[in-house]
C-alpha cells in the first residue's frame, strides 16, 4: 500500500498538467466541424473496456477521442467556433495526452492492488463481479479530496467563470468514474 500511496502522488501531479491542459481548452469554443468524424459515444464502461485492452498510447488516445469529443468538449467549452482553428486543435491534443497519461495510471493502481489483494476485493474479485468490485474500491473521502484539489487547481489557473467547477464536474462526473471502471476491467482481467 505504501506503492500505492506514491502512485497517488504521481497521479496529483498528473492531474496538474490535465487541469491545465483542461482550462488551457476551456478558453476556447467546442469547434465542432473540426471533428466531422464524430463516432458513437461508448458507454463509459465501454471505454474503459477497451481502453483496458489497448497495449499503445495510441491505441489509447484512439479509444479516448469520441468521449473526449462528444462528452467532455461539450460540457467544458461553450457552443461555437473559432476564429485560429489551430491553437483549439493543440489544446485538444495537449488535453487528449493529458487525459491519456492520467488514465494510464489507473491500470497501474490495479497491478499494485493485485500485488497485495486488499481484504475488501478477495470476495468480488473471486466472484467476478463489477458492480461490488468497483464498490470496494470506492473511496469516497480520497475522491473528495481530488475534487477539490482539482477546483483549487483550476482557480489557480485563472480559469474565469464556471471554469473551475465545470472542471471539478467533469472530474467527478467522468474522469474519476471511467478511471475506476478501468481498474474493475484490469483486476477482473488480470486475476487468477
């Protein structure tokens, strides 16, 4: 657990250059024609499925873009377009790395809890159930405490307005969420 508590010293860190990456793309307006692409929006526990399964940082970045696209742009950016197309483009990059690298950890924090099976996990992972495995790894204080960490971070950037908390929502809403789904799929993949 000791590993466990410098990995989420890692991951504090890792939030500061998402949160930045994030207010950086909040400044500007959601651009959508940039993506005419546009897939179908995966389930969170969709995504993080596969994101599980992906062996690549592209492969990542690839299965992160259509909820980057459809569900946090909308919800972090007002509606509209852009005058330089391009600078939207790099903090759309910037961010979609960000969020990759963050995520990224969560599948490092699940080999650690293999490692060492907290109590809490032995009876839904020898069940093999999701629902009560991404349960027992609910803590709600710690989730808490990066919540407001990231609106404190966010006001730190001088993101004006509702930036902070719509940055702190979409933490809590998806960021957070998706990284536990990916950690139920690496404990239920990797489990034996």
């Amino acid at each position: 657990m000791n590993k466990l508590a410098q990995l989420r010293t890692i991951i504090a860190s890792l939030d500061e250059t998402l949160v930045k990456a994030l207010c950086g793309r909040a400044a500007f307006r959601v651009n959508a024609e940039l993506y005419h692409e546009r897939k179908r929006s995966l389930s969170v526990a969709e995504t993080a499925n596969l994101f599980g399964t992906a062996s690549t940082i592209a492969g990542r970045i690839h299965i992160l873009r259509p909820f980057y696209v459809n569900t946090l742009l909308p919800e972090l950016c007002e509606a509209g377009n852009d005058e330089d197309r391009r600078k939207c483009i790099a903090a759309d990059a910037s961010s979609m790395n960000a969020l990759v690298q963050r995520l990224n950890l969560s599948v490092h924090v699940a080999a650690l809890k293999l490692e060492e099976i907290p109590d809490a996990l032995r009876q839904p992972l020898m069940e093999r159930d999701p629902v009560l495995l991404e349960a027992a790894i609910t803590n709600h204080t710690v989730e808490s405490e990066v919540i407001a960490r990231i609106l404190d971070m966010s006001r730190e950037q001088h993101a004006g307005g509702a930036r902070p908390e719509k940055i702190a929502c979409l933490y809590e809403k998806w960021i957070i969420p998706i990284s536990r789904k990916i950690q139920v799929h690496d404990l239920l993949a990797k489990y034996r």
